[in-house]
C-alpha cells in the first residue's frame, strides 16, 4: 500500500518531488487569483504530475449563459464583483490557451457541470 500524506503548501510551490503525482486537482481557485499565479500553478501541477498524470479544475465558466445573463443586470453584476477583485481579470482570462502553452494536452476534456461551472481535465503528455 502506499503511503498517504497531506501537505499544506502553497499551490504554486507544493514543494512535492517532480513527476510524483497522478492527479492535480483545483476547484474554485482560480477566480480568486491574479492570472500570473493561476500561471505558476499550471506550472507546479505540470512539474509535480507523473506523465499522464491529470490537472483537474473546476471553476466558473466565463462563457456560460448564466454568467452572460448576469453581466445585463448591472445591479447583480456589480455585487458579484464586489466579492470577486480578480473577476474581471478571470473572464478575460485565455484558460484553455494557457494550458497548451505549457504543454498540457487537453483532447477536448471541458465538462460543464452546472449552469456556471465548468471542469477541464489537461494531462501531462
């Protein structure tokens, strides 16, 4: 059997061995960040998984309806975003591209799991 630890560490710098990890996993992150850290954590997940290894996010989808209904109510938009400071940053965001620039494949794997919400799984090539 093999040995279980839980390690509490900063997501862009976990501080696990290269190439020790069958999965990545993030949810409800990357919204909540600056671009250029979402950046370093595709980086960690890529130096931290195995080959074939999988990154699993699941995060808003800045292209659902819901979201595109929300932004025409001014009043609701705006009290989003009062609890969101990187929101507009997200929505602008290229997530997809990102990815493929460092090297993840991505073999179609998005998955919209709730009218706002999506998961993408990227794998270590």
């Amino acid at each position: 059997a093999r040995r279980r630890r839980l390690v509490h560490a900063a997501a862009e710098s976990t501080g696990l061995e290269a190439e020790s990890q069958d999965l990545v996993s993030i949810c409800l992150v990357c919204h909540e960040l600056p671009s250029e850290v979402t950046l370093r954590i595709m980086d960690e997940a890529m130096r931290v998984l195995r080959p074939g290894g999988a990154f699993a996010v699941m995060e808003m989808n800045p292209y659902s309806a819901f979201l595109d209904k929300l932004k025409k109510n001014l009043f609701a938009f705006t009290a989003l975003k009062s609890t969101e400071p990187y929101l507009d940053e997200y929505m602008a965001f290229d997530f997809m591209g990102a990815l493929k620039t460092r090297g993840f494949h991505l073999a179609g794997m998005q998955i919209d799991n709730s009218p706002r919400h999506r998961t993408i799984v990227a794998f270590k090539p």
